[in-house]
C-alpha cells in the first residue's frame, strides 16, 4: 500500500480542484500498482504526450484542460508533429486535415496548461535543467538516460499521460530509479579493446550506444574507455542505447557522476570486431543512392551546428534534401551558424523530427544520418533503408553523392 502525505490525501479528494484529483488518482493508481511506499516530490517534468498519436491524446489533454488544470512545477514539451514555426515544410497534411487540426490542438492544450512551448527532445539543452539528486518526471528515452546518467538528477520511465498528470501534482511513484539501490550498476561492458580513434566523430558514441543497448539488460557500467566523450557524444550514445534497449541509466568510469564501484558484476568484453559488426547493424542498405539527409534526432545543439557550417560554408545546392531537426532555444543560439546551413540549402526543422512527421519525401527509399536512433526507428516509421555515417560523410553525400 501507498502511503499519502495529508497533503496528498487532500489533493486526492479534491481540495486543490478537480484536475488535481484526476491526476493524484492516477499517479496513486500507479504508485500501487508499482508497490511503492510513497509518493515523491519532483521540482520539474518533461512531458512527451503533446506528440499527436491519435484522437486518445487530444482527449486526455482536453479533459484536463476542461478541468482547469495548471502544471505545478516547470514543464517542458517534447516534439509535437507539427513545425510551427515552419509549416510549409510538411508533405501529405494539407493545413485544414483532421490530423493537423488536432496535432495543433493538442500541442495547444498542453500550453493551456502551463508548459513552455520547447518541443524538444533535448531539455537538457535548455538554460535550466536538473541538478545533480534533483528528482524530475521526465518522458522521452534519450532524455530520461541523459538525465538519469550525465546530470545524476533522477527520473523513471514516464510515458504519455503520467507524464503530465506528475506535473500538475508535482508527485511520482518513488519506485524504479528514484532509489538509490535501483540506480546501481549490474553489468559491465569492458570497452579496453576500443581504440580512441573510433570515437574521433559523435557517430561512435552512437554505435557503442547500440553496442550497449542491444547487449545488456539492467544498468550497464562502460570501463577501460580512454576516449574523452563530449555533450554531443553522451547524447547519442544515451539516446542510442535507449533505442535500442531501452536503457534508462548508464554509468562510464571516470565520466558519469555515479560510476561506482563493478568488482563482481557480469563482464562483457567489446571488441574492435564487435564495434565493427554494430556499425554495419544500423546500415540498412549497401550501394544505394541517397535520396535524402536527416541529422538532429536528438536535437541538434549549438556546437554541432557549428561543426556542420564549418563543413557546409562555401556550398549550395545539395543533391538531396538536406534536414537538420533542432529546438527553438537552440536555432536563436546558434543563429549565425545555423544561417550558414541555411544558406548552403539546408532545410532547418523546429519542434518535431523528421522520422515522427511527414517531412521527409515519401518517394525517398534510402536516407542518410549519423544518428543511432534515426537509423533505429527510421525504417519502421517511414518505411526506408538507412545509410549511418560520420557528419562529414552525410554532408559529402548531400552534396557530392556518394553514399559511403
């Protein structure tokens, strides 16, 4: 049984309003079912249900919204399906669709109640993020590993619905990885055998995401790295493994803030040749012609929009459409940089993704990227065969046509 503060128990009977008690029953409805003792204050959600799936979503949203309902702590919105600040770019919706009608709606709705209009699936590229201890409701898998892992702060899985209903009552099961003793490594990869030059481009940390996601269950610990990761790097690696095995927590020895001892753990030894083989994995197809670039998933941030104009000042007119997905905070930091793509013809995407929106020609069989989780979700969604490869690969076969 879950115990509830008095405040708790008058939030569930409806003190502090009707939206309140329709969130606090399902957040406790949870909470049972998890077996959790207690509820757990959180200072910060991220909620991932403003991406349209379906009429259920506009309808929960709507029942909140009608009830009066104000998140209680600060919100931020993942990807919705709609680029609003740059509608013309969707192919197959027409402006006056039921589909965008209520992918517009809901987006909408979850602004009603608060949230800020981020929609991104990078917060913690944003100006305030979560300290380290700092417990979040953060949905999102590639937010939910970087939090849990590179900031320390604490998050468990949170999918759409509970996500917002957490915010609105600022409270979450405290089960799952909000405990210190489900925070603990359980197996190890031991990456010695790794040369540091593998991991020379983000694209590295990508494949020993998928290494690590496809390999191991639980919490795994990487050691024997003497590679240096980046921000960027941690980024694709967590949203990499989260893809590809659902991992919510990593640790790396010397890196992440709760690596902790691993004497006694299961080791999995990685090798040049595994790494290799992991590599081919998100190739979906050898020897085709590009019929598209897409980068940005997650998010591009500040320092890779300065890599990618570093490559593309001086060029125009790729051979294929060029797409680079990022968050509204981001294009205004990164202006001049992000202007440079611009003007090189590529096309710069806001508050959705390529491979959750129809963005992307639906003639295109093969498209290019150098992230793991559009290689990992890209053929499922949109139907096409992947080519993954360095950021400079994808932009010498943007704009000299060859793929490899």
């Amino acid at each position: 049984m879950t115990t509830l503060t008095a405040d708790e128990q008058a939030m569930l009977a409806g003190d502090a309003g009707p939206a309140v008690a329709f969130a606090m029953r399902i957040v406790h409805r949870l909470a049972e079912g998890l077996g959790a003792p207690r509820l757990q204050e959180i200072t910060a959600a991220h909620v991932d249900g403003c991406l349209y799936n379906g009429q259920v979503n506009l309808d929960f949203a709507t029942r909140l919204v009608d009830l009066g309902a104000r998140v209680a702590v600060p919100t931020t919105l993942n990807v919705g399906s709609l680029d609003l600040l740059h509608p013309e770019i969707h192919r197959g919706l027409a402006r006056d669709t039921d589909t965008t009608t209520n992918a517009r709606a809901l987006m909408a709705a979850y602004r009603t109640m608060g949230c800020a209009p981020t929609w991104t699936c990078a917060p913690y590229q944003l100006a305030r993020r979560p300290e380290f201890g700092e417990h979040v409701a953060f949905a999102e898998s590639n937010a939910i590993a970087f939090v849990n892992s590179v900031l320390g702060a604490r998050t468990d899985r949170y999918g759409d619905f509970i996500d917002i209903c957490a915010a609105i009552t600022a409270r979450v099961p405290y089960a799952g990885l909000h405990r210190d003793e489900a925070r603990r490594a359980t197996v190890v990869l031991d990456c010695r055998e790794l040369p540091p030059e593998l991991f020379d481009d983000t694209s590295g940390w990508a494949v020993l995401g998928y290494l690590t996601g496809s390999r191991t269950t639980g919490v795994p610990a990487l050691t024997g790295l003497t590679a240096v990761p980046t921000e960027d790097d941690l980024k694709a690696f967590a949203a990499t493994a989260a893809s590809a095995g659902g991992v919510a927590l990593f640790h790396i020895a010397g890196v992440t803030p709760e690596a902790t001892e691993v004497r006694g753990l299961p080791v999995i030894t990685v090798s040049p040749t595994d790494f290799g083989g992991a590599r081919r994995a998100l190739t979906t197809v050898e020897d085709a012609p590009v019929d598209a670039v897409s980068v940005g998933t997650p998010h591009f941030s500040a320092s890779e929009f300065a890599a990618l104009a570093a490559l593309v000042r001086g060029r125009s007119d790729p051979k294929v459409p060029f797409y680079v997905s990022t968050s509204r905070a981001v294009l205004d930091q990164a202006a001049d940089d992000a202007s440079a793509c611009a003007a090189a013809g590529i096309t710069l995407i806001t508050d959705t993704c390529t491979y959750v929106s129809s963005i992307v020609d639906p003639k295109a069989r093969v498209v290019m990227t150098n992230s793991g989780k559009w290689a990992w979700y890209a053929p499922v969604n949109l139907g096409v065969d992947v080519v993954f490869g360095t950021l400079a690969e994808c932009v010498r076969t943007a704009y000299e046509g060859q793929p490899r």
